[in-house]
C-alpha cells in the first residue's frame, strides 16, 4: 500500500471550514455593502419617511 494516510476526522474538518467558507463568500456577495451604500439607503429611506410625512393630513 504506497499512499498518503488519511485521517478522516481532519479531512471532515477540512471539509466542514470549506463549506464554511464558501457560505461565508456567498453571503458577503448577498448581504455585504459597504458604508457608502448605507449611508445612502439611509439617506433615501429617511428622506422618502419625511416626503410621505410632509402630505400627511391631521383628521383628528
């Protein structure tokens, strides 16, 4: 038997942190966004809150 010795609970190991790892690349593609970006979907969020709260009507 000429062949590399394996030991199977640090090759699940390794296959659990690869796994993790590109779960960890997904999300960031999915969910990651950088403080420009928040800054500005605050930005648009708050001023669209103000716009909509500036034609309210008081029917008290």
């Amino acid at each position: 038997m000429s062949g590399k010795i394996i030991h199977f609970k640090t090759a699940k190991k390794q296959l659990g942190y690869a796994r993790k790892e590109s779960q960890a690349s997904e999300n960031k593609a999915k969910f990651g966004r950088d403080k420009l970006q928040i800054s500005k979907e605050k930005f648009a969020s708050s001023k669209f809150k103000r716009h909509l709260d500036s034609h309210k009507t008081d029917n008290d």
